[in-house]
C-alpha cells in the first residue's frame, strides 16, 4: 500500500514536473517540428551526451550523398572509438574477468538486420553487424564465431581494455559488488536512428553492455526487437538502460507496434516504458531505461523510466541535446 501511493504520488509529481516546463527544450523541439514536419527531415536521433558527435557525423554521411545505414553506421563508430566513452567499444568497462565485451546491431530500411554479440578485440562491432547483415545469410553471431567472421574480414584484433578501464575493474574487484545503478556510466549504450529526405529511416545500436557483468553475459542491444527494431513502413525505435527489462519485455518492437496502431512516436515511448514498470510490480524500479521513437514523416519521440534520460537530436535546425520525460 506504501509502495503504491509512493508510486501515485512520484507519478503526479513528474507530471507536475513535466507540465511546468522543465522538459521546454524537448517540448518546444516537438512543437517546432509539428508546426513544420517537412524540415523535420532528414533527422538523426541518438542517446546520451556522447550522441552529440556521434550525429554530426551521421548528418555529414547523409549530406554527402550517404545512404541511411551508411549514416548510422559512421555515426555510432565515434563512441566506439573514442576511449573516453566507458560503455561503448573502444575503452568501454571489462566484465567482472576483466575482458572487453561488446554487443551491437544495425537495420536497414529494406528490413535486413545483423547483429554481434559477446565479441572480443574488436573496436568496431557495428561494422561486423553490417557485415553480418550484408554477407552472410545470418542475423546474429555470437563470441568466437563472431570474432573469426571479423578476422576473415579483415578486421584488426586489438586490445580494447585501456588503462583507465582497466583501473576501473581493479578497483571494483576490491569489493565485487554488482548493482545496476541508474544513470551513471556502467549503462549507456549508444543507439541512433536516422531518417533521410525521402523518409527511409535506420538504426544502429552498440555497447559494451553492463560495467562487471558476468561472463557471457548479453544485453538488448543486438537482440532486434529488444535494444533495437525499425520497420520502414512504419517507425523505427531504440533502448537503452537495463537489458534485461528491456529483453524481457521487447521494449522497441512494442513501440513500432504501437506506432502501427496509431500512436505517436512519444506516445508509443511511453507506452513501452509502463509496461516494464507493470512487468516489474507497478513500483518505481531501481534501473533506468530510455526510448527513442521516430516514424516516417519524421516525428519523433523519448522517455525514460527515471529523470537523467538525454538524447542527441540533428535536423536542419542544428543539433541540441534534450533531457527526455520521464515516468519518475
Ligand atoms: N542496454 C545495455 C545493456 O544492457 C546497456 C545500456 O544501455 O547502457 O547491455
């Protein structure tokens, strides 16, 4: 009974919150693109503060004549490089034995998917996904094959446990404790979605997944339809946060599903979002998830289970970073 008016109250209080403005920037982008949804295109979206740079690129590779997935793809490989960005590729944080593990997933507007998953040494795991996608007959290959697919085209094996990484894990092996927090940086993959001019939309997703997690361990970001779903006909959406909330319910399926019933962007963002609170009890959980939703014409939407949710958003207005709405 506790738990539930709890929940009630944070509930009215977020609307509260959310009403009165504090979300404006990500409102008036919403408004700005309603009252003009043709500028709204072409659009690149993508999670967290590190989708800034990472949606400049894609926007270039759009410019420059690119084709959707080529956007998408350029666009996540800057976290992946870019060893200060702990949760994705290229210094992203060790499982708990210390070793570098990540998962990604990339899908084109003519529904072809690909997708890695457990793959060691090598830095960028998109482009193996869109190998996967392009030349094989597979959807997803996982940990060892997936590393031998990679060297058979040529990619380099690295290391990708720097020192600051592996600092990190030596210093969370003096207690070993193990606790998804919220908003912090042992989650926060990077998931873009890129619409083009003529509304054919893409999505990329990668990441080392949970800081510590056991070994063998795989999230929702190469799982099409959990971490990652886009039907050109309709919409396109990603996830971030806990994978396995988002696993268990398939978070981005649900939001194009709702997209083909009728609902908006946003409203399908939420839609998926309560239903990973009811599946967890109805009470505020103690993890974070976020959505982003686009659909054809180029509306778009964002929310997350807690407070702290930000995404990237790129159209011919510029770039801005936005704090997404949030249940909580
Ligand atoms: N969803 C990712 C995972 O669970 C982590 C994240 O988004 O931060 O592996």
């Amino acid at each position: 009974m506790h738990s539930r008016r709890k929940f009630i109250l944070q509930s009215l209080l977020g609307a509260w919150v959310w009403a009165f403005g504090v979300q404006s920037s990500w409102l008036r982008a919403q408004r700005r693109h309603r009252k003009n949804p043709k500028k709204s295109l072409p659009l690149v979206l993508s999670t967290w503060n590190h989708g800034l740079p990472a949606n400049e690129v894609a926007w270039n590779t759009l410019q420059h004549g690119g084709s959707v997935v080529d956007a998408v793809e350029a666009g996540v490989r800057v976290p992946e490089a870019d060893p200060k960005v702990r949760s994705v590729g290229y210094g992203g944080l060790p499982d708990r034995e210390g070793r570098v593990t990540l998962d990604a997933s990339i899908m084109g507007p003519d529904g072809r998917c690909g997708a890695v998953c457990f793959l060691e040494h090598i830095k960028h795991p998109i482009s193996v996904a869109r190998k996967v996608m392009e030349q094989t007959p597979h959807v997803l290959l996982a940990g060892e094959g997936a590393l031998q697919f990679a060297l058979s085209q040529q990619f380099p094996k690295e290391t990708l446990l720097t020192q600051q990484a592996r600092k990190a894990w030596e210093k969370w092996l003096q207690s070993s404790h193990y606790q998804p927090q919220i908003n912090v940086e042992n989650h926060d993959t990077i998931g873009m979605l890129a619409v083009d001019r003529q509304g054919d939309m893409a999505g990329a997703c990668t990441t080392s997944g949970l800081a510590f997690k056991m070994r063998g361990r795989v999230g929702d970001s190469p799982i099409i339809g959990a971490g990652l779903y886009v039907d050109n006909r309709i919409g396109a959406a990603v996830a971030t946060g806990l994978g396995e909330a988002v696993l268990r319910t398939l978070s981005t399926y649900q939001v194009v599903e709702e997209m083909r019933r009728g609902a908006t962007p946003q409203q399908a963002c939420e839609m998926a979002i309560q239903r990973i609170i009811e599946w967890h009890g109805n009470v505020p959980p103690d993890f974070q998830v976020g959505l982003l939703a686009v659909d054809k014409g180029g509306s778009w939407g964002a929310f997350s289970i807690h407070s702290g949710f930000t995404f990237a958003l790129t159209t011919s207005h510029g770039s801005q970073l936005h704090t997404a709405p949030s249940r909580f």
